[in-house]
C-alpha cells in the first residue's frame, strides 16, 4: 500500500514540476496536482490499453510515435475532468506527457535508492 501512496506522490511532483516548465499547461494548486495524478493513472489503466490495441496499425505503421498522440488525448481528457487543471492545446499536451514521463521517472529512479 505505502508502494501505491509514495508512486501517487511522486506522480504528483511530476505534475508540479511539468506544468511549471510547460507554458501551456496550468495547475491551481497541489490538491489539483493530485487529483491529476490520481485521474491520470486511472484513465491511462483502463482507457489507453483499449486505445493502444484499437490504433495498432497506426501505431506499428508510425514506428510508435502514434502513441504521442494517445497520451496527448489522454491528458486533454484529463484536464476537461479536472478542474483547475488547463491545457491549451493538444500540441501543448504532447509537450506536457514527453515531460511528465520524463520527471516521473527521474523522481522515481532517485526515490528508489535501495
């Protein structure tokens, strides 16, 4: 269970960080950032596993840079849920997922010194 809570506070810190550094993303405050992480894991078990076998083809045809798109669609998703949490575009929610990941694993590799 700790393992699910330190992974959610980790997400959140993502957030923070990537919307701080993306111009384009807007979060209200820190309960905001962790409602995004929460709605953001949540939507990326059960909707982009659907969604990554539905868009195969392309996805195979564009060597997996369709899944860029996905995860776009996926954070705008994300901020029409959420309130107080604003993308401006989908290129901007592109951006927003690249550094995201990014951050997430980067604050999860230093946070799991063993």
């Amino acid at each position: 269970m700790m393992k699910y809570i330190f992974n959610w506070a980790i997400m959140t810190l993502a957030v923070l960080i990537s919307s701080y550094i993306i111009p384009g993303v807007a979060v209200s405050g820190i309960f905001v950032a962790f409602v995004v992480a929460l709605v953001l894991g949540v939507i990326n078990i059960f909707f982009k596993p659907i969604l990554l076998i539905l868009t195969l083809p392309i996805n195979i045809l564009s060597l997996g840079l369709f899944t860029l798109v996905i995860n776009a669609f996926l954070v705008m998703l994300t901020a029409r849920i959420v309130d107080g949490f604003y993308v401006d575009s989908a290129w901007w929610a592109m951006a927003f997922s690249l550094v995201l990941s990014i951050a997430h694993f980067g604050l999860h590799t230093i946070g799991n010194k063993d």
